[in-house]
DNA sequence: GAGTGGTCTAGACCACGAG
DNA sequence: TCGTGGTCTAGACCACTCA
C-alpha cells in the first residue's frame, strides 16, 4: 500500500539479510567488498552503502574501516529487570573502572549536590565473549563512599547499605540514537536504536545514594517491569 | 579524539541545527530548497541531503515529499508513567479506532490465548495540535468485552473491571526504529528512534486481560517507573 | 603497497504536491 | 505545469588495516 515501488536499497538490504539468515553468509564471516556486492547487484557503490547501511542499523553487520563488513555473532537478548535498588546487569562479565569525577552536567540535579562536587564514577562495560554489549555509568556522591579503596563490586552490590535504608528507585527510560563515543565503545552503529535508563535511588532521609546511567541496545537488550495490583 | 575530521554533513547539520536553535529559521518555517541550501554551502545536494537526514533523525525537521523541509514544532515532551492499569497517555486528544480482529504474529503468546481467536483491537493516535505524538494499539480478548458497543473509552478506563480483580501488569520496554508503516502514522523519520512498550495485564485467576503495544517517538516521549522500596 | 571502507561530486531521471 | 524532494549513477580522492 505504502510502498509499491521497493527501491533498489531495500532489495538489496532485504536479500542479505536473507542470505544472512539462511546462513549462506556465516556469522563472523566478511561479506565480499562493497565493490564485488555492487558489481553483483548492478548498482552503484553508494546504494550499496546505503542497503548495508540499513542491515547495520539492525545490528546485524558490523562495518570495520580498512578491513570490510562482517556478518555480526547474534547476542542473546538480555533483560534488564526494573524496579531493583541493586545491580543491573549481573550474569555477564564486565569491564569496570572507577574514577573519582567532578559533578557537571545533568548530575548535580540528578544526585541533588552541588555542581562540582566530587563523585565516584564506576564505568561498567559488560561483554559478551569479546563483544561489547552494554554500558553502565554509576555515580555515587563522595560521601556515600568514604573508603578510598571500596571496590566496585561492593558499591554495585550494596543492599544493605551503611547509612540510612533505601527507600525508593526512580527509572527514567527513553529511545535515542547513540552518541559517537557511546557508539564507537559498544562497537555498534551510531543508527542503531538506543535504550537511555537513568535510575535514581533515594534513602528515606530524601537523599541521592546513587544515579545510574544505562545504555542498552536496541538490538539486544530489554528493560521489564513487573508491578503488583494487589492492594 | 575520536572526530578530528568534521564533516561536511556534520557541519552542516550543526550550523542548521545552530540557525534553527537561535530562531533563525522559524518553527513552522519552510528551509530554503535543497538546491539552495547546496549552493549556499557549496556542496552536492547528495551531501546536503545526508546532513538534512541528521536533523531529520533529531526530530528537528520534517521533510515534506514535493514540498520541502520545514522545521518541526517543539513538541511538549510527554511521560508515560509505569505501573498502572490505566490507559496510557491521558491528558492528550486522541483519534480512536475499534476494531475486531482475530490473534496473529505475537498475540496470542502475548494474550495467551489460541490462535485466530477474536481480540477487540482499540487504536489510539494521540495527538498535540495537528501533529501526530504517539501510537496504542490495546488488544482485549473478545470474551471480556462482550458488549459490542462498548466505548473504547470504557476499555481504557476500567479500573473497575466486571470480572476477577487485577493482579499484576508487566511492561517490557525496547528501543527501535519504526516501521514504515509507524513512521508514516506518526510522521516521524525512519532514522528517529522510538521506545517500543509492551504492556500486559493480568487478573488474579492468571488471565491475561489486555495487552498493549505502545509506540512512544524517542525525541517526545519518556517512561518512567517508580518503585518504593518500604519493606 | 594493495585492498578495504568513508566521503564527496555533478550531474540524471523519477515521484510528489500545489496551483 | 513547475518546483520540490527521492533515488541512483560513475566515478574521484582520502583514510584505515594488514601483510
């Protein structure tokens, strides 16, 4: 109805991803360079560009500059369950590393302290075998975290916290595309759709403990809220 | 770093970003035609056009086939709030439209309910002015809505159902892109990222009562979800 | 250095919208 | 009909990767 004229993109976008999903490309494979594909297709090498440029907003082909366009190893599909003052992502590995920052941007408002207080940062990228496959960046005011040498695991994992309980999570989620950076470190498409969660936890006294910044792919992630009627 | 060659999309883009920003270029306003615009910036109307498809994925434009590009009306950014069984966006105009289907694709797994079974679809297109903001399509099993003239109204707003009590809803959130099809309804861009809402509600005898598939646009809408941690 | 993708050009031709 | 955007071509030239 809408499209009656498929253009040249979309068929040649459409018999790759068929191509890829019969297995006739193996996952990890390189595709033939874009001129062999545009040669094959008879077109031009842009509107080849463009056709594999929507396979990657997909997720499905990674584009590596100087070496070629591979067929990407599908994730699982994970889920980020909400409503939980604790970690976010736990049964995969992960990268972590924390720094102790200056709270600029959103965070003063966010955490509720001053601009330019210090705040430890915790980077967490989780991977999967080697792809990267989330990112998480946690903010904790410097006070909530008065032992230099606290690791990460124990700030992550707190659920029982040393000062007041925790009274209330906060998630804000919204779709956007990514970032150059957040792009370029999740090796991913900056055309590939983005979940944006900001998580905000607060004790009984009203105070932040902690905001939390994820960055979930579209292509593999999920974020579940269960809420309970029963009243 | 990572960028130090600018582009001239990417140039581009920010300095039509900037003029339109600063009020430059109106909202509501046509841009002058591509051609123009390519003059003006001495460049190709293909790279042009690939700038313009940057603020396009913002939402900061929208582009007219035959007519031009204008720039787009702010749009109040709207919140979803999580954990109720209520209808979706409130305080907004909508355009309704009921319709019987029978359960394909993914609903009868969502509803959990055989195949081909007749389910009362409710399509909802809110709107801010003229311009389309978000989609809902809620879908109830044809048995708990017997009357046939029952008012969608009704349907959203039952938080007196007739049968058992509710118990519990569960709300899967994702990121995307659109679909043609979606892209066209709400006339967004193809390359601006929506957040993809699955909501499922169920009363106390395990019944799934209603799901609903929300398409909130990533440059207008927010979830958000807040969980008290009292024990 | 050979081969790959990244960007850009200067057009051609088609499809759509409004008068 | 005319001006608009939509698609596509056939290259050129640059940047990156890897042997």
């Amino acid at each position: 109805m809408i499209r009656p004229v498929p253009s040249r993109r979309q068929a040649i976008a459409d018999d790759l991803r068929h191509q890829i999903s019969t297995g006739h490309f193996q996952a990890g494979e390189r595709l033939p360079s874009e001129a062999q594909l545009a040669a094959r297709y008879k077109v031009s090498t842009p509107t080849l560009r463009s056709a594999l440029a929507l396979l990657e907003g997909e997720g499905l082909v990674e584009k590596i500059h100087g070496s070629g366009n591979f067929v990407r190893h599908p994730l699982h599909r994970i889920t980020y369950v909400g409503g939980a003052a604790t970690s976010p992502i736990a049964p995969l590995q992960a990268t972590v590393r924390t720094t102790i920052v200056q709270a600029h941007g959103h965070l003063p408002a966010l955490l509720n302290i001053p601009p330019l207080s210090p705040v430890t940062e915790v980077l967490y990228i989780t991977h999967e075998g080697k792809s990267p496959h989330s990112l998480a960046r946690i903010y904790v005011p410097r006070d909530f975290a008065p032992a230099d040498s606290s690791l990460p695991e124990e700030l992550a994992a707190r659920s029982t916290p040393l000062g007041p309980p925790l009274a209330e999570v906060q998630e804000r989620l919204s779709a956007r595309l990514p970032t150059q950076e957040e792009a370029t470190t999740l090796r991913i498409s900056t055309s590939l759709a983005i979940l944006s969660l900001t998580r905000v936890t607060t004790d009984v006294t009203g105070r932040v403990v902690e905001a939390a910044l994820l960055v979930l792919p579209g292509d593999r992630a999920d974020a579940l809220f269960t809420t309970s009627l029963m009243a």
